[in-house]
C-alpha cells in the first residue's frame, strides 16, 4: 500500500479536514476534535492545517500518510 499520492496531495490543498484524537494514558482516555484547512502538503513533513475555530491563528501538522480518509469531495477511491 503506497501511503503517500501526489495527486491526491495536491488536491488537499485548501481543503477543510475536521480531525478528531483520542489519547489513551493507563486506564483514561481524552478526546478531541478541531479542524482546518490543508495549506502544504510534503511527503516528508506531512500535512499542515491552519486551524480555525476555537484554535484559530495555529497549526496542526499530520503525518505524511494520505489514505482514503483523505479523500476529498468529487474524487473517487481508487484504493
């Protein structure tokens, strides 16, 4: 499975991606969600978002692994 597609990591850019995290430590769990729009894609650095919402003005970075979760509107999986 190729985790990184060029094509496909063109096409985030500018899109909106609502992320949600959860984090196990021991026996407790946290959530969270935020979300905000892809402006670099790089295979090596992964995929910057400039948040918004209640994180507005920052950045979120995410591994540079592009799977069918990231498939934009109007584009087909291919997987």
């Amino acid at each position: 499975m190729h985790l990184w597609d060029e094509t496909l990591a063109k096409n985030l850019i500018g899109c909106t991606l609502l992320i949600g995290l959860t984090r196990e430590v021991g026996d407790s769990c946290s959530y969270e969600q935020f979300f905000g729009v892809v402006t670099h894609c790089d295979p090596e650095r992964g995929i910057t978002l400039r948040l918004e919402g209640s994180r507005k003005g920052n950045t979120y970075n995410l591994p540079p692994r592009i799977c069918s979760r990231f498939i934009p509107p109007n584009r087909e999986n291919t997987d």
